[in-house]
C-alpha cells in the first residue's frame, strides 16, 4: 500500500469523522431544543395529565373558568415573537403575588398545581408565563433558561402592573423553570421581588445535556457536546457553557428556597448543593425522602406548603411567634447619623434620613421606635424638596443592645405625590405609576393601620 493512499484513507476517514460529528451536533439540538412532537403532545393532554395527577385541581380550575378569573395575556419580546401568560387575581384582593415558571417541553397549564398553591393555599395573585416556544409563546427553540431569564424579568414587570402596582413577589421555578429562576435571580431585581423558590433546578445546561449525554447514549461530553454549544451559539446565539444557574445564583441578594428530591434521578439530586453553597445571603435546603424529579410537591403537599410559608416569614398555625431581635453590639448613646433614607412612620413621629450629599450630624437619641427597615430604600436626590425634620438613628444602650430609633421631633406631612401603602411597605407615586421601593417590618408584627410606612425616592 502506497503512502498516498495511506494517506487518503486517513483523510477520508477524518472527514468522515468531522461529518458525524457535525451531523450528530445538529441531531442533538434538533432532539434537544426542538421536540415538536413531544411538545405537542404535551400541550394538547395537558388539562387531562394535571386532573389524573392532581384531582383537587379540576374544581378549582373550573370555578376560575366559570367566573373568567383565569385570564390570557399576550406580550412581544424586543423581537417582536409572541409569549403568552395565563393569570389569576387572588380571592380577597392583597399585593403579593406569585410568578410561577414551568419546566423543560412543559407548558403553563402544567404548572396550575403550583398555581393552585399560591392561589387556593395561600391567597396570592398568579401569573404563568408560557417560555419561549413553550405552550402557546411563539419562538424558534427552546432556550433552557438562558435567555428566557429576560423574558422572565419582563414577566414579572407585567405582573407588578396587572396587581396594582404595589406587590411583593415571589418567583417559583421547577425543573428547567427553577433554572430560569436562578439565572434570572442573578440580574438587578426590582424592589417589589422579595424571594426566590427554585425546585429541581440544575447547575447549568452544560452539565444537564452532559449528563443526559451519557445516561441517554452512553456518549462523552467531547467531542459532540463542544460542537453542539458552538452550533447553538452560531444558530440561537447563546452556548451551554454561558447558560449557568451556578454563576447566576452566586450574584443573588435575595432570600432562596431550595427543594430537590433525594431521588431524583433526571436533574441529578447532587446538583443542588453547589447551587446553595454559592448563593449568598438568606437561604433554605429542603431535600425531600424518595422523591423523584418534580414529584417533591405531589407526593408531599402539606410538607410543601408549610416550607413555602415559612420562607416567605408566615408562622406556621401554632407556632409561637418569635420578633427577631438585632445582633448585640456596642453603640454611643449620641451616634453620628449615616444615610438611612427618607422615612415616616403611620401616625407617629418620623423624618427624613441623611441621603445624598449630606454631610453627617451627631443627634441626641430620641423615644420612638423605628417601625420600617428603610435599608431598601434609594439614594434621595439632592435636589429633592423635603426638608429634614428628623434622622433615622441607631442608639447604643448600657446592656450593649443597639436599636434602631427615630430622632427628631418634627410631625412631617405626607407630601400630595406620596399615597398610603399596604402595612409595612414604601411606595413612590410618579407620572409613571405607583411602585414598590421596598419592605418594612412592623414592631412587634403589629399590623394595625397606625404602623403603616411611607417613603419617598
């Protein structure tokens, strides 16, 4: 055998080989981001599936149906593609609200046991976002979170709208949904976002389809997993390895639920511990015993619940009720005022605190306690009206308790472009609208109409 034809043989070989990678790059976005059959097939049981798995749900689903409480809503993404919504307002009218993102081929039909949690269970308003080329959302591929955070983020702008304006939210995810969560969890929030519930999320799209990779067809994650990202870069404009809930959840600030069953076997149950050893800040693990990949709330309800209820700070029925005290630390009686924000306090005696470019004044410790948190509140323009008529101090005490009061003497007016908001939140009235700033917390959980907070940006 001559060397030339050595030589084509190996030639022909590689080219061969480059082709079935190529080939099977291609294959594998089109299986992947594209199961139109198992799509549609999804969408046309999906009523029939969630009555057979989640009998309670039918009566509620048909009394929202009757009364036409269960609304379609339409928007377009910068691209002009259509994504569709199904939203609910709650029983007795309130502000907090719940954004609920379904997983991988799902749809939002397919997320109503959710829905029924937040709605039924705990009297929220609900939006279920059909994702991008999910349910009835137009689009060209399946994004597994990845760009769909911004979409999500939108979602929960039009949400805020639909409910008033004034609402504090939760996003709760599964499966693929839970990664949308976490990747959109790590972009700036808005003041209204209050928490995050992420279940059976993975790590990242790189590991899951690696994963799948080899579970599937016993295949290694190079070469076809690398050309695959790249293909899906140059087609969709996003890669498997940017698409991570790992890196997305380590900017968080936010407080996090984390649920994963032990035995979950799709969305490996070892993935969730990295995902909570990043994120920082507030955070809750629940691993739930034999529970398979999104069965953790069908096949423990009440369990379910009760965790939600406590990540979002309700007691539990029975539980005593605890007031969460500060560190003890050693302050001066007379403390030197740092920026707190512009703060009032219902019918007692508030004031403006120091923003902007206002230099620091020590102030003699005043009598009433501060009933709000005003750390979530913004810069206050210098060029802002108000006048000062008190500080927001933190005073020092002989046990080395410091507590947070008011000082300052002056009663201020609400000013006309300011309204009364729920007990317990600031609101900022604009041409635009009304909007959030952010959350206080009454003394003592006294919710009575004397303890309602205001502020202003």
């Amino acid at each position: 055998m001559t060397t030339r034809r050595i030589a084509r043989i190996i030639t022909g070989f590689i080219l061969l080989l480059v082709a079935a990678v190529i080939g099977g790059s291609f294959y594998m976005l089109a299986f992947s981001l594209r199961p139109d059959a198992r799509m549609r097939e999804k969408n046309a049981t999906a009523y029939e599936y969630m009555y057979a798995e989640y009998p309670f749900l039918r009566p509620w689903v048909d009394s929202l149906q009757t009364a036409g409480a269960l609304r379609d809503t339409v928007i377009a993404d910068p691209q002009g593609v259509r994504l569709h919504a199904l939203y609910a307002a709650a029983p007795v009218p309130t502000d907090r609200t719940a954004v609920i993102v379904h997983g991988y081929t799902d749809c939002a039909v397919r997320m109503l046991m959710i829905g029924y949690l937040y709605n039924h269970d705990l009297g929220y308003n609900i939006l279920l976002p059909d994702l991008y080329y999910h349910g009835q959302s137009e689009g060209r591929a399946i994004r597994m979170g990845w760009l769909d955070r911004f979409d999500l983020l939108r979602w929960m702008e039009i949400a805020d709208g639909i409910f008033g304006g004034d609402t504090r939210m939760v996003v709760h995810g599964i499966s693929m949904g839970a990664a949308t969560t976490m990747m959109a969890s790590g972009e700036p929030q808005r003041p209204y976002v209050r928490c995050f519930v992420e279940d059976c999320g993975y790590t990242g799209v790189w590991d899951e389809f690696s994963k799948e990779l080899k579970s599937s067809f016993g295949l290694p994650a190079f070469p076809l997993l690398y050309t695959a990202s790249w293909l899906c870069d140059l087609k969709y404009g996003w890669n498997f390895r940017e698409a991570s809930s790992l890196a997305q959840v380590a900017k968080c600030r936010l407080p996090m639920l984390f649920i994963h069953g032990d035995a979950d076997d799709y969305v490996p149950t070892w993935m969730v511990r990295p995902l909570f050893e990043a994120k920082p800040g507030d955070k809750e693990l629940w691993l739930v015993p034999g529970a398979g990949h999104a069965a953790s709330y069908r096949d423990n309800r009440e369990e379910y619940t009760r965790r939600r209820r406590l990540c979002e700070g309700r007691r539990p029925e029975g539980a005593p009720q605890a007031i969460r005290r500060m560190r003890p630390r050693s302050r001066p009686a007379v403390y030197e005022i740092r920026p707190l924000g512009v703060f009032f306090c219902g019918h007692h005696r508030a004031g403006a605190g120091l923003r902007g470019r206002v230099s620091p004044v020590p102030l003699p410790a005043g009598r009433r306690r501060v009933r709000g948190l005003s750390g979530p509140l913004r810069m206050l323009p210098p060029e802002h009206p108000l006048c000062h008529g008190g500080a927001v101090a933190r005073q020092g005490h002989p046990g080395g308790r410091a507590r947070d009061r008011v000082v300052g003497r002056q009663r201020m007016p609400l000013p006309d472009h300011c309204r009364v908001a729920h007990c317990g939140a600031w609101l900022l009235q604009a041409a635009s609208g009304a909007r959030a700033l952010g959350a206080g917390m009454v003394a003592a959980q006294n919710k009575k109409s004397r303890s309602q907070c205001f502020g202003i940006f």
